[in-house]
C-alpha cells in the first residue's frame, strides 16, 4: 500500500467516524425524521470527504517537510551536485530537482574545472520503476558542438542517508546510458550525486564545487 493509499483511508476512516457522530447527534433532536436525517448525514459527509482531501493534499504540496514525509526515500527535490573523472578529466554539474505531489522534473548542466557550462540537460519522462530501481531519461546537449543525444539514467538512491523523516536521502549513484551521435551506448557509470545543504545560492555551490568541496 502506498503513502496515497494510506492517506486516502485515514480521510475515508474519518469521515465515517463523522457520520456515526452526527447520525447519533441528529437521532436526539426531536421533530427530524429519519429519511432528512439520513439526508443531512450524507450531504455533510461528502463535503467534507471533499474538503478533506483537497485539503490535506493542498498542504502536503505546499511544504516540502510533508512532501518528505508523502515521498520519503524517493523526495529528490532540491539541488545536487556531482563530480566524476572520464579519461583523466574531471567533470562536474548541478542537478535541480523539482517535485510535487505526482511528477518530478530535471534540469541542470554540466560544468568544466574553470566553472564554465559545457552541456545542459532536461528530464522528458517522469521517473519510473523498472526491475526495482528508479529510471529517467534525459534530452542533453553539449555546448560547444551544440550536439543533442537521449540518456537513460538509473538512480540508485540511498534511502539509509536520509536524516530523518522530514527530509529526502541526501546521496545517490546514477549510470546513464548515453544514445545518439558518438556516444551512443557510451556508459557514465560512476556518478555519484550529493543533496546540498542549507540555503547556499546556485553560486556559491558552483564556487564550492570548483574549488574541489562538497557543498
């Protein structure tokens, strides 16, 4: 059963002890027949059925502690940065990850050891399950050829670094395969993913990454 699910029975539990309550309530007044009695007992149940969803699901999307709570091992949203080594040369980048209550979105770009952008990248599917890890593909294109290709990126997220349960992991590997031009079947196998922290600006990330800190 998931975190919807869940939710969805407690809203129904609780309407039900709503129609017991005001059912016996409507019993002791005098002069209401039971047919109105019936009426007003589930006319105001699903109202508030209705009131209750929209607005527990409201306050969910507007805080990202219950959508870490609503999520839990899967709540990316937020900026991660990355670093790994291809042929001897280092590659970094930012993630931005945004997400609600049914879909996630990514965008970032890859950055060289001066801190300028080589490529910049965008998520076109939502994340999905298949044969129990967490995948996503990627439209990129590099900067300087102004080449596109497709990657296919298995995200191994660490659910045991989350900190606690008002929060998301804060570490995952991701291997993406690479399709079209070159690096069609190309496979960046060890990129490792770290949350950032705090409020720090996208700057003072990117300055923390080229100077070679975790930020």
């Amino acid at each position: 059963m998931n975190t919807f699910e869940k939710i969805n029975i407690a809203i129904l539990l609780a309407t039900v002890s709503y129609i017991v309550a005001v059912h016996d309530l409507l019993s002791r007044v005098v002069g209401i027949d039971p047919s109105t009695r019936w009426v007003i007992t589930v006319l105001t149940s699903v109202g508030l059925f209705r009131l209750l969803f929209v607005l527990v699901f409201w306050l969910i999307k507007r805080s990202d502690a219950l959508l870490a709570v609503y999520h839990r091992e899967r709540f990316l949203k937020g900026l991660w940065t990355y670093r790994y080594e291809v042929d001897g040369q280092e590659h970094l980048g930012i993630w931005r990850v945004e997400q609600d209550l049914s879909s996630i979105s990514i965008t970032g770009y890859g950055l060289d050891p001066a801190g300028r952008i080589d490529s910049h990248f965008r998520s076109i599917s939502q994340m999905f399950e298949h044969q129990g890890v967490d995948e996503i593909m990627f439209s990129r294109t590099d900067s300087t050829s102004g080449d596109d290709h497709f990657a296919r990126s298995t995200l191994y997220i660490d659910g045991k670094s989350r900190p606690n349960w008002l929060s998301g992991p804060t570490f995952m590997r991701v291997q993406s395969v690479l399709y079209g031009f070159e690096e069609a079947g190309h496979r960046n196998a060890d990129l490792v993913l770290r949350r950032v922290e705090g409020q720090l600006s996208e700057a003072k990330v990117v300055e923390a990454l080229c100077e070679g800190a975790t930020p």
